[in-house]
C-alpha cells in the first residue's frame, strides 16, 4: 500500500467511523454492529501502526465517543471521563495483570488486589456533588465536553439530590444510567401503543439506546416518564478521598445513598477473578439489565495514580467482555433494506428466539456475497449471534441444501424500482434512483442543498426533514418551487426569515456547472470530478449530448459471456473512458455517471428542476496567465490569509491543478506553518517551496 493510498484510507476511516460515533452516542440509532465498528477501528489502528507520520489530528483513536448533540448545554469535565480497554481472553487478562506489575516494578511475592464488578450496558453520567448537593449531571460526550443534564438526571430515583453523611465539599460520583430490559420493553410497547402510525412509531434497539434517547431530551418532563435508574463505578473532580482503595471508596459512595453494584469482588489472582466472571456470566441472563462483560480494577488508588492513563483509557482497569451469545432458529423472509445513501442490505426475518434474553426477529445478512457464502434459503435452519450488539448476525446455515434454488438478490431497488447495480470489484449493490427513492430521499436533498453543491443558506437538516415530512419538499425541483405562503403558514416562520429563505433559494437558480454536478449526488462524482467535467464540457447541454453520445455506444454491443465478456467489459471501460474525456477519470466513475443517466427516473428529476426555474451557468471563465498556468500546486500547513477551499479555487484560476499529495509531479508547495511530511517529501523531491505571502504575491501579479 502506498503512503497516499493509505492516507486516503484514513481519511475515509476517521469520517466513517465519526459519522458511527455520531449515530451511536448522539443520535442513539446506529447502523452497524459493535462488531463491524471495532473492525472499522481495528484498520484504522493497524494504519496507524504502519504509518505513524499519518496520523490525523482528527483520528478517532484520539476521541472518545462522540462530541455532544446540539440541543443541550455544554460542560466541560473537570476530569476527563475515560473509556475501558478491552479483553476477550483469560490469557489477555493475566498479561493485564502482569503490565500491571511490571509497571510498578512490583517483587513476584507482592499481592495486587483487583476489583471486579458486572460492566452494565448504559451510558456513562458524571454527577457533581458541592457540600453534598447535586449541583450538574453531565454525559460523556467526547471525554472531555459532555451535556448538561441536570434536570433529566433529578427525575432519576437512584440519583439522591442530597447525599447523606459525611461527604467531601466536592465530590463527583460517575457511574452509569441504564434502563432494566423489563422497562425497556415496556417503554417501546407504549410507543408503538402512542404512535398514530405504527408503522413509523419510534422503537429503541436495545436497553442502551432507550436509556441514552430518555436522558438526552431537552424537556425533563419525557425523562421523568421513562424508568432510568443509576449505579455508581468511580468518581471524577473530587476535594478529598474517604477512603485509599477502589471498593473502600465504593463503599463510602453507597453509604452517602448512592447505588452500587451488588457484585464487586475482590481477588488477588487471575484464578480468582477468572471465576468471578464465570460467575457474573453464568447470571447474566436471569439479571434484570444487560451486562456486557466486568471490569477489573486496580484496588489501590496510589497505584491508580501512579499506573495513570494511556490515550483514552487507565492503565489500572480493564474490561473482560463476554463472548457473543448465540441461538438456533429458522430464516423466514430475506427482506431487503435501502439505506440512506442507497445501499441495499439484506435482512433476515427469523423465527422469534431468545439470545440471552433477548427476543431476537431480524439479522443481518450483511450483502448478496454474504447470502452466497452462508447458502441461505428461506426456511434454513440458521444460528445466529448477539454480541450485545445492536444487529443481530447470521454466523451460520444449519441445513445447507444445494438442491434447492439459490435466493435471488433483486436487480430492482424494493423501495422505487429503478434498477440496482453492482460495481464491478464492489461487494454492495445499489439502487441507482437516488433522486427517487424515497429511502434515499431525505439524505439527497441534504446533499443537494449542501455547502459544497448548492449551499442554500439557511435551508438545514431540521428544515428539511421537517418539510419532507409534511409533504412540501420530495425532491430536490420542490426547493424551487416552494413559496413564501407555504412558509408563512407553518408555525415557527415569519414575514422576515420567510423571505430570507426565499431569497437564498433564488440566489441559486443558475449554479455553478460543477456545483449542480455535484448536488445530483452521482455515485463517485465528487468535488475534484465534477469540476473537471464542469471545465470539460463548460455547460450543461454539451455534458448532457456528450452522456447520451456514450449511453448509445454502451446499448451497441450484445452480452457475451466468459472470457469473452471480460473483454468486452475492458474493451467498453476503455471507449466510455475516453468518450468522457476528462482527465482523472476511470471506469469507475464514468459507468456511475451512465448508470445514473441511464436511470429514468433521475432524468425526470433533472428535468423537473429545470422546469422550476434552475438553470447550470455555463463556464466561461478565461485562465488567468500566470507563472504557475499549468503547473501542479500542493497547499500545506496552515494558511492565514486563505481558507484551503479559496487557495485551491486561485489555483485553479490561473490554470494551476491543485493537489492533494507531493509527488514527482508537484511542481510548486505552497507551506504554512506547521507543514510536516508534505514539506519534508518536497525537500527530498527538490520541489520548490514558497510561503503564503509569496503565494499571494503570485496571485495578485496575475492581476
Ligand atoms: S469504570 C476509567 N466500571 O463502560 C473508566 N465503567 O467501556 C471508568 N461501564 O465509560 C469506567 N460499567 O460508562 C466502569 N462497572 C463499571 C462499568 C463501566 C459500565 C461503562 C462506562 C465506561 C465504559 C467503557
């Protein structure tokens, strides 16, 4: 792998993994299992390992959970709250206890005593005690900046606004809100009881998310109505300790009225916290909440202290988790879901089954591969597996039977039935309606009106969601067609932001080319692409004669199959890649193009936003001469006077091609402060070098 390849991969990594992080911890609704996410950060790790001058100041390996929501204050941790490493293994706990040891330069004889309690399956809350009274009730957040919610965590039985006895002038108890499974399952069987429409009633995924969505609202009053209950495991910001150990401390925490958990042991040996957790493990299923391993702790606070933290975890404790439960049962139905962006993913219906106490009804089938590996056909008999997971997966086929019909994926989208495709070398399938689909719907006019495509200020999420809902805005011709009555008549808006809204719309009824390009949302047409087919075809009917043109040459040639098909595929690749003629661009991005201009339906749509007004302004700008007219140009470090985005876009003003990497082919950097490897490979390249105020000079020159 190369070093640009890999930091392509990071770059994709830390926003996928920040944008799970978001769906976990911020919107409590994740889209992939805890499996699939660690896997996620496993990569991004082993990267790291390989490329150590990679890392990004933004990787997900320095955060923890997610930056907090919008609606709900900020407040700064007076200490950071932490997360746990985890351990699967007997051996991986023994070699915690022996770094333990060594860190200390501990004698073999000396005793370590170590905690262990259930690791309960909630979300984290730092609650703050001044002379005894609750004074803020914070989340987690990223560690370091969590939520106010002091109000929600006052309607919290568990959590005493007063505590009782001698308690330190500042003292923060941290511990876990959770919902037990009893209530959670009621709680969901009251909102689908409350819903008008059953079918869009918001269900909770699992115990977790039920507790994080009840005490994240902004009004008290819903967290009051749902069952939370709260027990303590540490403590942050504190004037004076009441005790020097861990369960000494603990203790003193229950005494003042805090709950604690029942089950904290204190061992010596991995012998003996071993059989601690089989113990834990073996109750798991009868215990009234969900647990989804235990956590050891160094008992001794001044070895606390002296052992410390390592990135985002302390080096005196340590998660043990309980391996995935599995279950037997039967495969119904394999539905097919369309994810917001358009992927479609198999699900499977299943014969309701218990797994650890859990009623299990659907798993994931991940993609078609997956359903060919497995061999799965309705009716099989499956084990699936729950890892305290969010989705279930299907491990395994009990009743392979070859005889049978294989499933057949649909070369339909089930949603809008425009055609779903599979790139080639790719293992999702797509629907290609994106415009359409009303799965997809939602995500594409956030696309469409964003700040990179047509950045309609103004025009939000919130906004958007909430005219989608009420049937103003399909797709993305109604923006252009929405008028200010429709506005004034919802609650919320009046004469002033109406007509701000308005304006901001009509200020972009001719976009850019490349903008427009851009806001249709075609698979792999990105900025740097659609400004390339923007100066190629400089308007928006030669782009549209030019797709027509190879959409004809693509319909020429008879299917063939075999060798003789790869052929054909390559020999097709080849003349679809030259008839768009841009440079930059391969097979892959010139056959989404087709794929989406092949689509019906997204022809409609282009030609409905035409119809309401919206016309792509045609490129007309002249290059600019310049020393650096068609020379290639990388921007590093920090810029002062210019954002990145402005520099790139003088660049490309005065015919320059501004990239992302150093390589043989830079001809000039651009270097700010705090510039590091890109610096350092153009020394080694014997690039020529110039700092921004130079750079400036360049532009103004130009004139
Ligand atoms: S101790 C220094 N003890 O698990 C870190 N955490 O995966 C303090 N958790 O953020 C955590 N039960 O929210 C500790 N008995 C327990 C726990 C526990 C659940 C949560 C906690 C932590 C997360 C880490």
């Amino acid at each position: 792998m190369t070093e640009a390849e890999a930091a392509a991969e990071l770059e994709r990594l830390a926003a996928e993994i920040a944008r799970h992080n978001r769906l976990y911890h911020t919107d409590d609704a994740p889209e992939i299992s805890d499996a699939d996410y660690d896997a996620l950060t496993r990569r991004n790790a082993e990267l790291e390992r390989q490329f150590p001058h990679l890392v990004r100041a933004d990787s997900p390996s320095k955060q923890v959970g997610a930056a907090p929501a919008g609606h709900l204050a900020k407040v700064a941790h007076a200490l950071q709250m932490l997360s746990l490493d985890n351990a699967f293994s007997e051996e991986e706990v023994a070699e915690f206890l022996a770094r333990v040891r060594r860190y200390l330069n501990l004698t073999d004889d000396a005793e370590v005593a170590v905690t262990a309690e259930p690791k309960i399956d909630g979300l984290s809350c730092s609650l703050r005690y001044e002379k005894g009274v609750l004074v803020l009730a914070a989340t987690r957040g990223d560690g370091t900046t969590g939520e106010d919610v002091t109000p929600n965590a006052r309607t919290i039985g568990d959590i005493p606004q007063r505590l009782s006895g001698d308690v330190p002038d500042i003292f923060e108890i941290r511990g876990e809100v959770y919902m037990s499974k009893a209530d959670f399952a009621a709680l969901n069987a009251r909102l689908l009881a409350e819903a008008e429409d059953p079918d869009k009633a918001r269900q909770f995924a699992n115990p977790r998310n039920a507790a994080a969505g009840s005490l994240r609202q902004k009004d008290a009053a819903v967290t009051r109505s749902r069952p939370l209950r709260f027990y303590a495991h540490g403590w942050g910001e504190v004037s004076a300790l009441p005790a020097d150990t861990q369960s000494g401390v603990m203790r003193a925490i229950k005494s003042w009225g805090v709950p604690i958990s029942h089950d904290i042991g204190l061992f010596t040996d991995v012998t003996g916290l071993i059989a601690q957790y089989r113990k834990i493990e073996a109750k798991r299923a009868d215990l009234p909440f969900d647990i989804d391993g235990v956590v050891y702790k160094v008992d001794r606070l001044d070895w606390q202290r002296r052992l410390g933290q390592v990135a985002r975890a302390p080096r005196w404790a340590l998660a043990h988790k309980f391996p995935a439960e599995k279950a037997e049962t039967i495969l119904e139905a394999i539905d097919i879901q369309v994810g917001r962006t358009g992927k479609l993913t198999p699900v499977a219906r299943l014969k309701p089954v218990s797994v650890g106490g859990v009623t299990v009804t659907n798993a994931t089938l991940h993609n078609a591969d997956e359903i060919a590996r497995l061999g799965v056909r309705v009716g099989d008999r499956v084990r699936i597996q729950r890892a305290g997971d969010v989705i279930p997966q299907v491990l395994e086929n009990l009743t392979p039977d070859e005889k049978r019909p294989a499933y057949v994926f649909p070369d339909k989208c089930p949603e809008c039935d425009s055609d779903a495709v599979r790139e080639e070398g790719e293992v999702d399938i797509r629907c290609t309606g994106g415009l359409i689909c009303p799965a997809q719907r939602v995500e594409r006019l956030r696309h469409f009106v964003g700040r990179h495509a047509l950045d309609i200020e103004g025009l939000g999420i919130t906004h958007i969601e909430a005219f989608f809902r009420d049937g103003l805005m399909q797709s993305p011709a109604d923006i252009f067609t929405l008028k200010k009555d429709d506005l004034l008549a919802r609650e919320r808006w009046a004469e002033v932001s109406a007509q701000n809204l308005i304006d901001a719309i009509d200020a972009r009824r001719m976009p850019p080319l490349d903008r427009f390009l851009l806001a249709l949302g075609i698979r792999h047409v990105g900025e740097v692409t659609a400004r390339d087919l923007a100066r190629r075809y400089r308007s928006w009917d030669a782009f549209q004669t030019m797709i027509d043109g190879v959409l004809a040459l693509r319909h020429e040639t008879q299917p063939v199959i075999g060798e003789e098909e790869r052929k054909f595929l390559q020999r097709r690749n080849k003349a679809v890649v030259e008839a768009v003629g841009t440079q930059n661009i391969g097979p892959e991005v010139a056959n989404a193009l087709l794929d989406f201009f092949e689509e019906g339906h997204n022809r409609e749509v282009v030609a409905a936003i035409f119809a309401a007004g919206v016309a792509p302004a045609d490129v007309v700008h002249e290059v600019r001469q310049s020393p650096v007219t068609g020379k290639t140009v990388v921007f590093t470090g920090s810029l002062e006077a210019l954002s990145r985005d402005e520099a790139k876009a003088q660049a490309e003003a005065l015919g320059a091609k501004a990239a992302g990497d150093v390589s043989k082919k830079t001809d000039l950097v651009v270097a700010g402060p705090g510039a590091g490897s890109k610096l350092k490979k153009a020394a080694e390249l014997g690039i020529e070098v110039i700092d921004e105020a130079a750079w400036l000079r360049i532009v103004a020159e130009a004139g």
